[in-house]
C-alpha cells in the first residue's frame, strides 16, 4: 500500500519539522505500508493561516491529488488543519482522498459526545470552524481556543527544546479549560503542534483522549485505501463528486491539459 501524505510546509521533506514528521508517520504506519511525504514546491507555503496564502497552496495540492492517481497511490491524505482542497480532490480523482481536520472531526464522534477545539492561533480559529461547519458538528464542540503563538514561533519550536516545551504546556492548560467546559475528547488543529505532542506521547488528559490527527490521517488512510481494495469504492461520484464526461471532459483536458481527471 502506497500513500500519498501531503503538507503545506514547503519543501516539507527537508526541513526540521518534515524530519519530526516522518518520524510520527513511520511509527504509526502498517509495516508493508509505504507513506511518501511531500509538501509545496510552487509556493511559498508560509502558512495557511491567510486566505491569500491558502489560495496559493490550495491549487498545487489538487493537482498532486491528480498525480497521486496517475502514480498508483492507493490514498492521498491532505496533512494541514485547514483541509485545503479536499473536496476539488475528490472530484477529480477516484482514490480516496482524506484530510487532517476532518478526519479528527470524525474520528472524534466514536470516543466521546463533545470534543474540545485547540488552534495555532485565535486567527486561526474561525478557519477550523469553517471545516467544524462544514461537516454539521457545531453542536458537538464545547468551545475552541488558540495558543499563545504564531506561525514562526512554531517554526523555531522545531528546533529549540524548550520553546516546545512551551507549546506543549500551554496547549495542555488550554485543554484543561476545555475539559472543565465539557469536552470529553480534544483535538489540537494544527500539525505543529500535533507533532510535537505525538513526539511527548501525549494521548490523553484525566481519561479524555487528545486526538492526534497525523496518527488517525494515516490509519483512516490506510483503512480506506483497504476498502476500496475490497469493495472497488469508496468516493461518490453520483452527484456532489462527479467528473465531467464525454465531449466536455474532452474540452476541458484540452485547456487544462490531458492528465485532469485521471481514471475518468
């Protein structure tokens, strides 16, 4: 099995936090499992936290979805918290194609009625709640908060012990507060972080589970690859994911080029 991890770091492969990275995923993965791990070549990939960034991004993840297909990945797993892309990349291709937020939404619904939301940044927050709505789960969130941070202070943290240390103290008196407001299971919304809690063996806080969403990224990755495997489906394609066909699926590959819409 061969799936395709996508970051929204730059290069992410060759930096401190693709080092990290990789380490969570390779402990996680199934042996037999090849996860390949690949971030942005064709921006800046400084951050979605701006909606101007995020556009940027956005277009290169659709179209290495598309390569994803074309290259025999059995899944191809959108690895930021703003789940940029997922659905223009489960239209155009035919693997299954899952995201970090929400898949931690999901997963959350099977241990525990209410979940605790903790962001990278107050900024940030209403971008995850936009993917909170999306999925119709504003009824199951106790509250959301950001940490005491920025983009390039996480950054820095990859690298400086004892500015991760931070992180991580203030994300768990965030998800004290969260668990006094309600939730019983809390998910960090954000990759930063979630490596450096996966990195402390973090997991869980007076018995509620902390989600780590790379680690259920890639299991649900792994688990859909297998059911379409067995099933040979696992994306609608009947109303909302359906591809374009005949003379107009020829029209468009004329424009955008012969490789869109691989598999169609």
């Amino acid at each position: 099995m061969k799936l395709w991890y996508q970051s929204l770091a730059r290069e992410t492969e060759s930096t401190p936090y693709g080092a990290i990275l990789k380490r969570v995923i390779d402990k996680c993965a199934d042996p037999g499992t090849e996860v390949v791990l690949r971030g942005v070549h064709e921006s800046a990939g400084i951050g979605v936290h701006y909606r101007f960034l995020e556009y940027h991004d956005t277009r290169e993840v659709i179209y290495n979805a598309m390569r994803a297909e074309r290259e025999g990945f059995d899944a191809f797993l959108i690895g930021n918290a703003s789940d940029s892309g997922i659905l223009a990349a489960r239209e155009v291709t035919n693997i299954p194609v899952l995201a970090l937020t929400e898949t931690s939404l999901l997963v959350s619904c099977m241990m525990g009625a209410s979940v605790g939301l903790i962001t990278v940044s107050d900024k940030w927050t209403p971008r995850i709640m936009e993917n909170v709505r999306r999925l119709g789960m504003e009824s199951r969130v106790a509250g959301a908060e950001g940490l005491n941070t920025s983009p390039l202070e996480l950054k820095k943290a990859m690298v400086d012990e004892r500015l991760r240390d931070n992180v991580v103290a203030d994300f768990m008196a965030s998800a004290k507060r969260l668990l006094d407001k309600g939730a019983e299971v809390i998910i960090p919304a954000g990759g930063d972080v979630i490596v450096f809690l996966a990195e402390a063996g973090i997991y869980e806080l007076e018995r509620a589970p902390i989600v780590n969403g790379i680690v259920e990224l890639v299991k649900m990755g792994e688990l859909a690859a297998r059911l379409r495997k067995y099933t040979g489906r696992f994306t609608s394609k009947r109303f909302g994911f359906s591809a374009p066909s005949g003379d107009y699926l020829e029209r468009i590959r004329k424009f955008y080029g012969a490789d869109v819409y691989p598999g169609v």
